[in-house]
C-alpha cells in the first residue's frame, strides 16, 4: 500500500469548523478554509504521519495544494524538481476520488514528459541550474498551460465532494 493512502479512522483529523463559513464559502476560499487547520505537516516525513489522519477527501485535498501550488507557481518542472514526484500516486487517487479524469490525463502526460527526460532533470540538478529546462523542455509549457485551464475545476470538484461527504472534512458548530 502507497505510504501517504493509509487511514487510521480511529485517529481522524476532524476540525470543528464554523458552519456559517462552510455555507457561504465557495471555490479556493473554501477549500483553503477546510485545508487550513489540517495543514500542520512541516516535512515529508510528518505528511507521512499526518496523513494517516487524513480521510480520501482530505487527502484528495491535502495533496492537490501540493501540485496546485507548484505548477501555478513555476510549472511542472518546477513541481518535479522541487521532488514533489512522490506524492503522485496519492494526487490520483485523490483526483480518481472526486473524479477528475482530465486532470489525471494531463498528470499522466506531464509525467511521461519528465520520465523521457529525467536525465535532463538529472543533469541540470546537480549543476543546479533549472532554466535550461524551461528552455528545453518546452512541452512543460503546453501542461502548465493546460493546468492553468482546469485547476479551478479541479477545486469545484473537490467542493463538490467535501459538501457531500462533510463527515470527511470537519464537524459543523
């Protein structure tokens, strides 16, 4: 079993949160508003503990901010160099959990992308200098493009599914 899908529903990270917010609230707002009190992990390796605590729809969250944040912020080939790679297979789980298969396909090309040119990575990482690769690798271009496109519908799906499934996410005072 991938590291970061284990659930330990005795230990549930459950946040009282405020229902007024959780009504009125929509988009990034809300989603930042029910990620934010479980958003506690300094390290990989407390995401590793934390998560445990975390439901699929927290994870499904939790770990899209990790790409979200990333890609809107420097691109795949930021996401990729910053080694975020090794939270991919719980992103698609997540993403397969709200049911987000165009983000998935372009996940899946993305990656391709950046296994057919990991020496590349490789390279340019131990001279530790990452713009060749926005120079060269200019199909990273066309996936963050694409990104840019559909994350916001990434972040309506999993409002979607946080309000659906609120037992996931938090408890209402």
């Amino acid at each position: 079993m991938e590291i970061y899908n284990i659930f330990d529903k005795e230990n549930h990270l459950q946040p009282n949160f405020d229902k007024n917010k959780f009504d009125t609230l929509h988009g990034w707002e809300f989603g930042w508003e029910i990620l934010e009190p479980i958003n506690i992990a300094d390290s990989s390796s407390e995401d590793q503990e934390l998560s445990k605590r975390f439901s699929p729809g927290q994870k499904a969250l939790y770990f899209f901010w990790y790409l979200d944040g990333e890609v809107t912020n420097g691109g795949f080939i930021q996401f990729y160099w910053n080694g975020y790679r090794h939270y991919l297979p719980t992103i698609m789980e997540g993403l397969k959990l709200i049911g987000d298969e165009e983000l998935i396909t372009l996940i899946d090309k993305a990656d391709k992308e950046y296994l057919d040119n990991k020496g590349q990575f490789d390279l340019q990482k131990a001279k530790g200098n990452w713009e060749p690769l926005y120079t060269n690798l200019t199909n990273f271009e066309t996936y963050d493009n694409e990104f840019y496109k559909i994350h916001n519908n990434t972040m309506a799906l999993i409002e979607k599914y946080a309000r659906s499934h609120l037992e996931e996410f938090v408890k209402l005072i």
